[in-house]
C-alpha cells in the first residue's frame, strides 16, 4: 500500500473538472488489491472519500478533511466469457474501447469524457449522446466487487432484489430498510436510485461515492454494429428542429430508430463554427443523429429511409451533413463532444465560471420544457449556450455571466429547478449531485425523502464516514 502524507503529494487529489476549491486530506491511501484496502479499513475510523480520474463536475472526490483512497493501482481488464469484461474501478473508458476495438464486442455508454474511470462511471451511473436507445452505465453493470467503509466485503450480482438481505464474506446481513421514496421515471442520476423490486446492485450504481467502494467490476458488452447511420442537420428556426423529435421518437417510420438525438442551439453552433466552418450561416438550431446499422446489407436503405422522412419533413438536405465513412461516423462524433471543450476553453480565458443544467422531464413535457427555456433565456440578457440529449428530454443550459450578472445566473437556475420539480422531472440526469447540488436535490426529493434516503446510508454507513458531503 502506498501512503502520502506530503502536502504537494496530496493536492493533485483535491482538484477534479468542477474547480471547487477548499479541500483537504491528512493522506492519499492507494492500495494494491481489495483485500488491503479491505483490510485497512476494518482498522481506520476517519472519514474517507474516493478519488476517481477527476473527471466530474459536482466535486464528490473533493475531501474536506479525513483521507482519500485512490484505486489508480486497481486498473486489471480481461474478458470474461462471451459478452462480459472485467475491469477494476480506475480502467478508463479510453481503455476499455481500445480493450474492445480488435473484438466483435462494443460498449454502448459513451460519455463525453473518455479519460473518466469507470468507476466513477458507476458512481455516477454516467450516460452519453447514445442513452437514448442504448441507456446508461447501470443498464450493463452485471456484478461488483464492493467494501464497506468498515471494511466488510461482497460480491453482489445482477438478479439479488432489495427483498433478500444484502451478506458479506463475514456472514453478516443487511436488509433493505422499508421506505416508500422512489426515483423520477425518467433519465436521472440524483441520489440514490430506489424503485420497487429492483436489485440491490442499482442501489450502489449513482451513490456518488458514498456507500460503498467499488474494487472490481464485470460489465455487459453488446455485438458491435455493423455501422452507424449519422448526420448532423442544420435548421433557420429552433422550433422546427424540436418538432422534428417527436416525429422522430413515435417510431411510425420503418428502419429510423436512432441511438443519439443531440442538440444545439445558435450559441452553441457559433462556438463550433470556429472549427467547423461549413456551419450555414443561417443556423439557429442543429441536431446530430446516429443509428447503428446491425446488418451491412441494411445500411442503403436505412440511409434512404432518413433521407425520405427528412425529405417529407421539409428539411434543408443540401446543407446537411451525412457521414460517407468512419472518418465521417468520427467527426461527428467529435463534434458533439468538442463543444464542451470549446466552452470550458473559452470561460478559462475569460476567468469566468459557468453555471450548467443537468435536468431531464418525462417525454410529455418535452416541448414546454423547450419554450419554457428558450423564453426565460431570452428574457434573462445573460450569455447562454444549450446542447445536449434531445432523446432524453435531457438539456446541459451553460450560462455564462459576467461578474456583475452572478446572481441573475442563480435566479435562472433557481426558476429551472422549480419549473423541472413541477413537471416531476430531475435535477441531474447524468453528473450526480455530490457536493454541489445538494440544496437542490434537498427540495426536489422534500422533507420526508431525505429521511428515507438517510435511513439506506445509516444502514450501510452508520457513523457517516464515507463521501462525506456528498448527496445528503
């Protein structure tokens, strides 16, 4: 086990891409395999909090105080049987693609940081631009290897229901407590996930570090698509481009069924047309599409059923992108997830902080979500870029205020949050809410939710020692 206790050792661990500041650790503890780590802690009392690859955005691996257990050494990956892969908690989703690119087996997840580890992945039941057919990260996680802050270790498989106690390698048992909170039906990934009859293992996928340590993990892979069908396509007005989804989801047409819907609005289209400059001038909304191909026969024809429905739809196809190829398949891939980049570029040189959405509704207040946002932002004089999951009802709003606009920001932010509640929506369907959404996670789940999510961490963590700050 390696330990560092220097302070310029320890400060790499107190920062991860939501530049939160303020945190502090005694040591960074790495063990070499669970069963030191295991053993470590059934001796340690002081508040512990994991440190992933740094990727996330609502602080949950910033400690403030006690010691940060990182898994960097915990970084296996091999292929078990036909369709699993196992992975210990710190191989990233980089790695895991290039594990997989020579075998006939895919990973659908895809977000957009692909430096993340994978178990932050499951610390934040991470998606992507593809959840909309493909879904997230805990719809392929078939078995960890999980430790207690105590120290008590299990393996729990996919199909053990919250009506069976939970045991571990000691003999002992914990039950599932009897509440009656459950989940938003719709994409969310805002504390802990509770519906009725599920399986324990969906408890622990988007804990956000805080009830127990992942130490190995075995995911599901899929056959990989023969191809993708994509394209991007470019729209003179907003509205027309939103009316389009519905269409597109209804699944009337034969051969469209598309894995990505992602959005983006004029603000977001000016910053790419820095880098891609065949954007048409006159667009106000654009909107990248992929479907996989399973079939290589079938590729014509699905390609020719887009082209009739965008056709019929009125659609500007001269000006649209289609992919000719893999480069083609890439570069779009590319250009959805260079936006993010962009932003976060722009806001370092302007030393300016943004304040991001992570909201999501069920499909009926789709449209309303829509205008409700796009009427607020233009009443509200602050910078604003939209992109982000159309499939899912699901926006990333970046508003970017100048110093003297701060508040007005928290205003906005605060009016979409009540806005999404009433609608019965979530406050993050994708990032979690570790450190930095925990008032709002406090109004949306209310009162007597917060007890009964207590009631789950007590159980599992009864002295409150693990992710510390995190979600409650």
């Amino acid at each position: 086990m390696i330990r560092k206790t220097k302070l310029e050792f320890i400060a790499p661990y107190l920062k991860d891409a939501s530049n939160f500041s303020g945190g502090s650790a005694e040591e960074v503890i790495i063990p070499e395999s669970s069963e030191e780590l295991a053993d470590f802690l059934k001796n340690e009392t002081r508040p512990i909090t994991i440190a992933g690859a740094g990727t996330g955005l609502t602080a949950s691996r910033i400690p403030s105080g006690g010691i940060i257990v990182s898994l960097e050494r915990l970084n296996d990956i091999c292929q078990r049987g036909q369709d699993k892969i196992q992975v210990g908690p710190a191989v990233t989703l980089n790695e895991l693609q290039k594990f997989l690119a020579p075998t006939e087996w895919f990973y659908p997840p895809n977000p957009t940081e692909t430096w993340a580890s994978l178990g932050g992945n499951l610390a934040t039941n991470a998606s992507g631009s593809r959840s909309y057919k493909y879904g997230v990260t805990r719809d392929y996680v078939e078995e960890i290897e999980m430790i207690l802050v105590d120290g008590r270790k299990t393996s729990l498989k996919r199909g053990l229901k919250i009506s069976e106690p939970l045991t571990f390698t000691d003999g002992s048992e914990i039950k599932f407590p009897d509440i009656k909170y459950q989940s938003p039906i719709c994409k969310n990934a805002a504390g802990y996930f509770v519906q009725p009859g599920m399986d324990w293992l969906d408890l622990f996928i988007g804990s956000d570090g805080t009830l127990a340590i992942f130490t190995d993990i075995i995911l599901r892979v899929v056959a990989r698509p023969n191809d993708f069908v994509s394209g991007v396509l470019f729209f003179e007005e907003e509205h027309s481009c939103w009316e389009l989804i519905p269409k597109i989801k209804s699944k009337d047409h034969q051969y469209i069924d598309p894995c990505s819907l992602e959005y983006f609005d004029h603000n977001a289209l000016k910053r790419l047309k820095t880098k891609y400059k065949n954007i048409p001038d006159y667009s106000q909304a654009g909107l990248y599409f992929e479907q996989n191909v399973g079939k290589k026969d079938d590729y014509d024809l699905i390609l020719e059923n887009w082209y009739e429905f965008l056709n019929a739809e009125n659609i500007i196809l001269e000006d649209s992108w289609f992919a000719q190829g893999p480069k083609d398949v890439q570069m779009f891939q590319d250009f959805r997830h260079d936006l993010p980049v962009l932003i976060n570029e722009e806001n370092s040189r302007a030393g300016r902080v943004k304040l991001g959405t992570d909201m999501a509704v069920p499909d009926e207040y789709f449209l309303p979500m829509m205008q409700f946002y796009r009427q607020t932002l233009n009443n509200s004089n602050v910078d604003h870029i939209v992109f982000g999951h159309l499939g899912d009802n699901h926006l990333h709003i970046n508003l970017l205020p100048e110093k003297s606009q701060k508040d007005k920001a928290k205003i906005i932010y605060d009016t979409f949050v009540n806005q999404i509640l009433l609608w019965g929506g979530t406050i993050s369907a994708e990032h979690g809410i570790g450190k930095l959404k925990k008032e709002y996670f406090a109004k949306m789940v209310g009162p007597n939710g917060l007890k009964e999510l207590y009631k789950i961490k007590h159980c599992l963590d009864p002295q409150n020692r693990l992710g510390v700050g995190n979600i409650l």
